[in-house]
C-alpha cells in the first residue's frame, strides 16, 4: 500500500493492468480436468494422489480434481463427455466398449488383474483342479471374476459344474470364508493380505496366472483424446513421474502421506496398505517385463486381445472387437 501511495495514478493503474493481465494468463496456464475413480477415496489409488501432492500434474499446467463412483457410471461419464478422465477397472472397459462406448485405454497402469481364489489352507486346496466338489462363492454369475473360475477350472481339464457355486454379495463373502460357510471365494487378492493380518491361515491362486486381465487403468474418450492430445499426454507424464517416484522411493513414507491427507479413514489399515503397495502393486501390477521394455501403462495388445475374446466366448459381452481399437500400447507415443 505504501509503494502504490508513492506512484502517480497513471502508474497505479498500468501496474494493476499488468497484474491482471499477468494473472489471467497465469490462470489459464492450468487445464482443468476431472478424473473420476471406481469406488471410494482409498490409497490403493496411490500414484493418483502423489501426482497431485508433490505438484507433478500442476508441471504439466493441470488443475486435477477427484470423483468418485462405480466403474459403470465412470465410463458412461467419459462417454458423455461429463469428465475428462476415468480410473476403472479393465473388465468394465470392455463391456463400455463392446456395447458402443467410444471409450479408450491410454495407459495400462494395472498389468494384471487383481482377481484370485481364496481359501484357507487346511482346506486342502492347491491348484483350480481342487476346487471341484468344493463350495467355491462368486458374487454373481455376471462377474468377471466367475468368468476366471470358468477359465481356471477348464484349463485344469474341470468343469465349473464339477464345483458348488453360490452367490455370496461383496459385503458378506470375506465372512462367508472365514466362517467356513464356503470353502474358497473368487474375490480381490488384496483381500489376502487382509485375512493374514486377522489371523486367518489363508492361499491364493491368482486369477491372472489363467486369464490374463487389467485391473484400474487410465480411460478418457475419443473425441477428448482427438482434440486435447496434450492434456492426455501431460497427465500421463505426471502419473509416470508418481509412479516412478513410489516404486523408487519410499513407500511407507508416501501411504502415510496419502492416508493422512487424503484418505484418514484408512489410517488404522497404514501397515496393511503398506505390505500390499510393496508386494503386489510394486512388485507385480505396476511393473512388469512389458513396463520395463517399454514404460509405465505399457499395453499389451496379445494380452487385452484374450481378455476380450474370452469375455465375448463365455457371453460376458455381446461381440469380440479388435484391442488395438481400445487400447493405447504405447502412451509413451501419444
């Protein structure tokens, strides 16, 4: 205020118009973009938030804000042009696109899905082969993960009609294992490391090993992808940096963080989130042989190919299409 007192009006004012100029144009530096993720606020979105905390969208001039929803109305949203970017799971990408959806894969941030059977191990069970004459529990018929048990126990010369199937909903089916009520669940393998730390003597057969799948990977539309090529391009820079920041870096250091300042429900689960980023999204769904020849979010055509053949042979989508039609195999490229 003193400084201005001391100026002519003529120079006030010149000094104000430079201001605002200055800042509209600072302003219009940052593209506002909404991503939209399946389900709640949870960590396991973890390269999302360490993008935004540590300012890597903002390098790329993005101003990111978060939604949340179910992965259908995700990619309906996209479609509509309602949201510019979507985070879902890969199995919802191929029903959206098979039933019309001009929805596109630009970045495979999952490699594989995070579908598995679970059971405790007194129950005997080994290999897929011994889940016939077992009570195995899906959460519909319509799942992507019964398509996995149909697979699994095919490719181990069984029928899924050689197990007793029952539909147990998403809320009840962990109970259902541990009350012995089933004797496997095909479900999330995150929910393995959640049975150990209750004390359950709890194996895994992952899913993946029999049917390669995606699991959240990075969505927007064509015509978004058509007229904003470095937006897309910008936010994919930014989620790289993250994912490169957590995989070489700390990660418990950057769960509390994001526990802390973005999801404190979770902050009673910190060591669970923890030894699952470290084991299974470090190790395994980030990062593969394809990511290491090739980059984060690499998309392998062969793999999605299958995921979408089978999910059209076992009636999960009306007709097959071509993955390339989908799925961006290189965002290095974009």
């Amino acid at each position: 205020m003193r400084f201005l007192s001391a100026l002519g009006k003529a120079a006030q004012a010149a000094l104000v118009a430079a201001a605002t100029v200055f800042g509209i144009q600072a302003a219009s530096a940052q593209e506002k973009v909404t991503i939209q993720i399946d389900g709640a606020a949870v960590p396991y979105y973890l390269p999302m938030y360490v993008a935004d905390h540590y300012g890597y969208f903002k390098e790329q001039g993005l101003e990111v804000e978060f939604l949340y929803a179910n992965a259908a109305d995700i990619l309906n949203n996209i479609a509509a042009g309602n949201v510019q970017f979507g985070f879902p799971n890969g199995d919802a990408v191929i029903s959206a696109r098979a039933n019309g959806l001009p929805v596109k894969v630009v970045h495979s941030t999952y490699q594989r899905g995070i579908g598995a059977v679970l059971f405790k191990q007194a129950s005997g069970i080994k290999t897929p082969a011994d889940l016939a004459g077992k009570k195995v529990a899906v959460t519909s018929y319509g799942s992507p993960n019964y398509i996995q048990l149909q697979v699994m126990m095919s490719q181990a010369g069984k029928s899924v009609d050689d197990a007793n199937v029952e539909i147990v909903g998403t809320g009840a089916i962990l109970d259902a294992l541990k009350s012995d009520q089933v004797d496997a669940i095909v479900f999330s393998m995150l929910r393995y490391y959640a049975l150990k730390a209750e004390g359950v003597d709890v194996g895994m057969i992952p899913s993946d090993d029999y049917l390669p799948s995606h699991g959240n990977v990075l969505v927007t539309s064509e015509d978004y992808l058509g007229a904003n090529p470095k937006v897309v391009k910008g936010f994919i820079t930014a989620l790289d940096k993250a994912l490169k920041h957590i995989v070489e870096g700390d990660v418990a250091k950057e769960v509390s963080m994001v526990i802390d300042t973005y999801t404190p429900t979770f902050a009673p689960q910190k060591d669970i989130v923890t030894e699952i980023i470290n084991e299974v999204f470090v190790k395994t769904l980030w990062q593969s042989d394809d990511t290491k020849a090739n980059g984060f979010g690499y998309g392998n055509i062969a793999s999605w190919q299958k995921t979408i053949d089978v999910a059209k042979e076992y009636e999960a989508i009306p007709d097959s299409f071509d993955a390339t039609e989908m799925v961006v195999e290189k965002p290095s490229d974009l």
